[in-house]
C-alpha cells in the first residue's frame, strides 16, 4: 500500500466542489443525483461550527437537495421549542429572523450564513403550497427550559383550571439563560431527588396530554397539538440527562449516550408523524451524523443507521487550516465555559490530522469523496478501515482534545474537503454580546 496508489483510487471517487458560496449555479453538484435520490435523511455535519465555508456549502447542498430532490424538512441542532417560531417565519413572514435566530440561545446559529439560509427558505415557501413547504425543526434538547412557558401559555388558553397544577412543578425548570451552558450552570445543583420529583411532574403532564388531545385540540389544530406534546417530551429528556449529573461523578460519556438517543429520537419521532413525513435534512456536527460510536457510546448516526439503514446518509466535513469561531478553553484548568469568550482561531495545516493530511494530496480546494463501493482489493480499503484522525471543534475549543478519531468507510459515507476557512460571522446580538469587532 503506498499513497499514491491510495491517492489514485481516493480521486477516482470524488467531485470537486467550485464554490460554497450558495447563489452559485449548482451544476457542480449534479453528482449528488446519484448519491441520495434514494436516500430519504441525510446528515450534513461539520469539523466545526463556527466557519463560513461550511455552513455556506451545507448552505448550497441542502439548497439543491430541497430544489432537485425533493427534501422538505431541516432538522437543525437547536431546541425545538425555540425554533418553533422560526418555523413560523418560513410558513408566514411574521417575526423578524434576525431576533429570532438570536432567540434560539445557540450563538453559533447567529451568523450571516444562517440568516442567508432561513430568507432563502422563506422566499422557497411563498411561492408553494402548504404540503409542499420546507419545515423547519430543532431537535436537540440541553436548553429546552424555554418549553415550560410555551406549554404553559398554549394551555392557559384551553383549560385554564387545570393549567397550574400541571405546570407549577415544572416551574424551576424554567430559566431566561442565554446558552444551554449557562441552563447547566444553575440544573447541576439540583438534587438527584429534586429532578426525580419534576421527572414525575412530566411524566404527568405527558400522559394528560396524550390522553385528551382529540378534546383539547379539535383536527384542524393538530399541529399546535404536536407543539405541546413535543415540548413536553423533550422537557423528560432533557431530565433524563439532567440525571447522569445528579446521580454519579460527572462524567461526558454517559451525558453524551443519554443525549445522542434522545436526538435520534426527536428526529424519528418527526419522521414517522404522518402528514409530515418526508426527506429530512440534519444539520449537526461531525460527532453527531457519524454512523460509528464515539467515545463508546451510540451516536445520533449510528442510532438512525440502525433505524433506517441505507434510508440514511452521513456527510462529514473535513478541512486543511484556516480560522473558526468558538470558545477557546484549556481543559487543564478549571474554568467554566461561561466566562470563556466566543473568538477567532486560527490553525495550521498538521500532519496529526490524518484525514486532511491525505485528502490535500489530491489538490483540491474543495472536493466532495464518495467513502461507499472500496473493497479489500482496493488500495485505499486498509487506510478507510483503521482508525484516523480528524481535527474537530465544537462549541468550545481546546489544544489539547481538538481531534476526533474517525474509521472513515464505517463513520461517514462521504466526505467534504475543503483547503482554508475564514470565520463565520456573527449577528449584531451576538457580537454585541461578546464584544466581537466586525472586521470583514
């Protein structure tokens, strides 16, 4: 085996990418047509959150995939209740977008490039009809407070009397937090007797849901129904994790676990609804669209994969160098996310990123590889079975745990190239909040 005769077969199965920026024609990615015109979910992840080339190129492909292929429902690693009203926006126009992306609490969304994605989506919708409009939908849990008061409100409205027995224990749940870390920051000091009593409490108020939405919800206001119902199990997850903290030493392998089956739960659930039911576009990062496990535990991926098979289709991202945003963070020191800025980072190229590493000896910029079909006569099948390197960041960033070990053929049936990002940029709301200059 030797890289060259790797480098030959690896070409062979990949399409170079001419530009992320979405108003590009799509003639480029014609290739897509035979990679997911039978795939039903499709997984866009990300190296990191905080890069304009990313998100503008999952921007482009999800563009082509609602245009060509027929998707109709993004699901985006945000709270559900949160991204109800923007959802709202897509169908109607009320709301102002830049507000409500601000609303979502997850800075990393609040970017021009998002902003561009939702007007497009909008400008979609206006002109189709209602079963034919994309559908917007978040499906992560870990700042779901904000549904306590959306199930509040949506009940005041129906069954006024009933209304503060149901949703009074939930109550301390609720918090005007702007991230999901500062949530963390307050429910860590819940006892573990303190979330079993609101876990009841839920579990309550899931059953009085189930057992009286035909009453409470006449057929022509199913979807406010789904709403409330949806809300309601998300606040159970989002308890069920709360528990790993409460009940043993913390640790992120089993707040991982609990969560990532929560994630592929919300996104099957949605899948499965009935009227909804549709192509699914997900957009998440690397960690989460991976079809292998991750620090041992299940991923939202492989949890799909095992649901639905070949329906689903992972698409990983990858990148040479070049700068992101997000909050840098020495894991060696204890300091709390919170009081860690959001801020620009830059790398460089580094050969212990073994994917990129590879991948740039193809001299591309921008290339999308095709991971499926190599067997063990390719040349390439040893270095896509073995484990390898790839760098990430999430939300925070460190030096010291900013790689992801990947087995490439097992965690992704694709993978984006690109050589250099340039940071993602932040909303006013956003920059004003962290004191981000505006400097392009």
């Amino acid at each position: 085996m030797t890289t060259q005769l790797i480098l030959e077969e690896l070409k062979k199965k990949s399409f170079p990418i001419l530009s992320a920026d979405p108003e590009k024609t799509a003639d480029d990615l014609s290739f897509l047509d035979n990679l997911l015109s039978q795939k039903t979910i499709v997984g866009l992840g990300e190296a990191t959150y905080g890069a304009r080339e990313i998100i503008q190129l999952k921007h482009r492909i999800t563009r082509y995939l609602i245009e060509n292929l027929g998707f109709r429902t993004i699901a985006i690693e945000a709270n559900f209740s949160d991204c109800l009203p923007i959802n709202e926006f897509l169908r109607t126009g009320e709301g102002d977008p830049e507000e409500l992306l601000y609303n979502t609490h997850y800075w990393v969304w609040d970017t021009e490039e998002i902003l561009e994605l939702i007007l497009w989506l909008r400008e979609f919708n206006q002109s189709r009809p209602d079963d034919d409009q994309v559908q917007f939908y978040g499906f992560d849990i870990q700042g779901s407070s904000s549904a306590v008061k959306n199930i509040q409100s949506a009940l005041e409205n129906i069954i006024p009397d009933d209304v503060e027995s149901l949703i009074s224990p939930l109550l301390s749940l609720y918090t005007n937090a702007n991230t999901p870390s500062e949530n963390w920051e307050r429910w860590r000091s819940f006892s573990s007797a303190e979330v079993q009593e609101i876990m009841n409490a839920t579990e309550q108020l899931i059953g009085y849901i189930q057992a009286n939405s035909s009453k409470l919800w006449p057929k022509n206001h199913r979807y406010e129904a789904f709403c409330v119902h949806q809300q309601a199990i998300h606040l159970k997850q989002l308890l069920t994790m709360l528990w790993t903290y409460t009940n043993e030493e913390y640790l992120f392998q089993p707040k991982f676990g609990v969560r990532e089956q929560a994630l592929a739960s919300n996104i099957t659930w949605q899948i499965e609804r009935g009227k909804h039911k549709q192509k699914f576009v997900i957009w998440t990062h690397n960690a989460h669209v991976s079809r292998h496990t991750y620090i041992g535990q299940h991923t939202l991926g492989k949890f799909l994969t095992e649901r639905f098979s070949d329906d689903y289709f992972s698409i990983g991202t990858c990148f040479l160098e070049g700068a992101f945003q997000s909050r840098f963070v020495d894991h060696d020191k204890a300091e709390s996310v919170l009081y860690t800025p959001v801020t620009e980072i830059s790398v460089d190229a580094t050969d212990k990123d073994k994917v990129a590493s590879l991948l740039s000896e193809m001299k591309q910029d921008m290339c999308l590889l095709d991971l499926q079909g190599f067997t063990q006569e390719h040349s390439a099948f040893e270095w896509l079975s073995e484990p390898q390197n790839m760098r990430i960041s999430g939300a925070t960033f460190s030096p010291n745990s900013s790689f992801m070990e990947i087995i490439p053929k097992d965690s992704f049936d694709a993978l984006v190239y690109i050589k250099e990002l340039t940071r993602a940029r932040p909303l006013a709301r956003t920059r004003d909040r962290f004191n981000i200059e505006k400097n392009w």
